[in-house]
C-alpha cells in the first residue's frame, strides 16, 4: 500500500464520518425539535384545562353565594312566621 491508497482509505472513512455525523445530528434536532412542539402543545392544553376550571370553580362560588343569600332569606321569613 502506498502513500496514495492510504490517503484514500482515510479520505473515506473521514466522509464517512462525516456523513454520519451529520445525518446523526439531524434526527436529534428532528426529535428534540418534535419534543419540543409536543410539550408546547401539553402545555397549552394543561392552560386551557386550568382556565375551566378555574370558571368551574367561579361558577360554583356564585351558586353558593345565591344559595346562601336564599338561605337567610328563608331563615328570616322562617324567624318571623314564630
């Protein structure tokens, strides 16, 4: 093998390398990038959950204040009919 033949050998394994390198930090951006979206997208449903729930939670507080102002309603009109 001459000086020539070697130089080919590592001019091929170097590309080689190289290529697989390169293909090797594509698909980790491809898939980081994918997990990124997808954790924006949880996250956006876990704030939409949040906010009806939150409105749930507002909704039963005015329920309960009506159904408490009947109930002194109710507990005067009861006190007076003694």
């Amino acid at each position: 093998m001459d000086g020539h033949e070697m130089a080919e050998v590592v001019g091929a394994v170097g590309i080689f390398t190289f290529i697989t390198i390169v293909v090797t930090v594509t698909i980790w951006q491809l898939f980081a990038t994918w997990r990124a979206k997808a954790a924006l997208a949880r996250e956006a449903e876990y704030r939409d959950l949040t906010a009806r729930a939150v409105s749930s939670q507002e909704e039963a507080n005015r329920q309960l204040a009506d159904l408490r102002t009947r109930m002194e309603r109710l507990e005067r009109v009861l006190t007076e009919v003694e």
